[in-house]
C-alpha cells in the first residue's frame, strides 16, 4: 500500500527549534486568517447571557476557544468574527455590534475592526488583530436589503448564505426549496456585490 511503502528513513533538515524559529518568521509576514470565529456565543448564547464585556474578559485566558493571547500565539492577523445578538432581531444585532465596537475601544492594542482588505492590511502592518465582521445565518436578515444595507453600514462584510434552508437558498443539510439560490437570493446577492460584502458558501 502507499503508507507501507513510504520511506521512513528520511531525515528532516530542520531541529524541531529551528522549524519554530521558521514559523514565526512566516507568520510575521504571511499572517494566519481565520475564515469563522463564534466568540460571541460568551456574551448572547449561554445560561447567563447576555453578560457584558469585562464579565468574559479575552485579554487572558479564557474559558472558551478564543482570546487575545491564543490569537497571538497562533499566529492569527485577521479574524471573520461572527456578530450576532442573543435573538434573531434588529434590536438584538444592535447589541452585538455596540458590544464589538466596544471590545474594540477595551483592546486598543491588539484589535482593529476593518471593512476592506487595504484597512486589514494596514491592521496587520500596525501589529492589530484584524476583526472582519460577518453573519453566520442570512435569516438575521429578515429578507430586509434595507437590513442589510444597515448592518454594512455597521460593519458587516460577510454573509453565510444559508446556514439552513431558507427564503434565499438552500441549506447542504436541509430540505431544498429553490434547486440553490431563489430568485429573492439572487437579488441579494446583488445587492451584496454592489455592496462589498463577501457570499461565504458555507453550509
């Protein structure tokens, strides 16, 4: 078989040190970005939420998969963030924006939000972590472009076309209702070309 007659005898040129050292090197130059990231799930998607900013502190170790330390050692230069509010409303997306633009304000030092590749990598340049909002289900939309128009002017510069099946497309792992992306899908994917905001074909 393949694995079976590979040769086992080969002999890396590298200490495991300087393979370290050839790392970092890289990623100071070639950054990790994170293509989707659901830090917001400590402050609106658990039994105590929502819960503030310094009550789910991420400049420490944090009980989570993310925080600013981990993010540093990683290697990690930008971040699609998912921003999303503990319920499916305007009102609750408002809340999770004013809590990013205030986690913004909390970590001057280590993150920046961006809304294009010019402002990601002047971030990078400066030593920030990038922070490119998105939105992981399209139904926060509420088939609103006038929504959608507002969450751009907020920051939003991703979209998951369809978590699950719904009135703009069909879900991977869902029932189909339009052969892909229905006409209403189509008109708001335009709206988000005109816009700038990236189609993540996800799910």
């Amino acid at each position: 078989s393949g694995i079976s007659g590979q040769n086992h005898s080969k002999k890396y040129v590298l200490t495991d040190q300087a393979a370290e050292k050839l790392v970092a090197k890289v990623l100071k130059t070639s950054p990790i970005i994170d293509g989707h990231n659901d830090l917001f799930i400590h402050y609106f998607d658990c039994k105590q939420c929502p819960i503030d900013l310094m009550d789910y502190r991420i400049d420490v170790a944090a009980k989570g998969h993310t925080d600013i330390p981990r993010w540093r050692k990683g290697g990690v230069g930008g971040q699609l963030l998912n921003i999303f509010g503990s319920e499916q409303t305007p009102e609750s997306q408002l809340a999770a924006y004013d809590l990013l633009r205030r986690m913004e304000l909390a970590y001057p030092n280590d993150l920046r939000v961006v809304g294009t590749s010019r402002e990601m990598g002047a971030a990078l340049r400066d030593g920030k972590i990038a922070i490119l909002p998105t939105l992981e289900s399209a139904v926060r939309l509420k088939n609103s472009m006038a929504l959608l128009r507002s969450y751009y002017d907020l920051g939003l510069r991703s979209v998951t076309f369809a978590y699950r099946t719904n009135d703009l497309a069909d879900g991977s792992e869902d029932t189909p209702r339009h052969n892909g992306v229905s006409p209403f899908g189509k008109e708001m994917i335009k709206e988000m070309n005109r816009l700038g905001i990236m189609i993540d074909a996800s799910h």
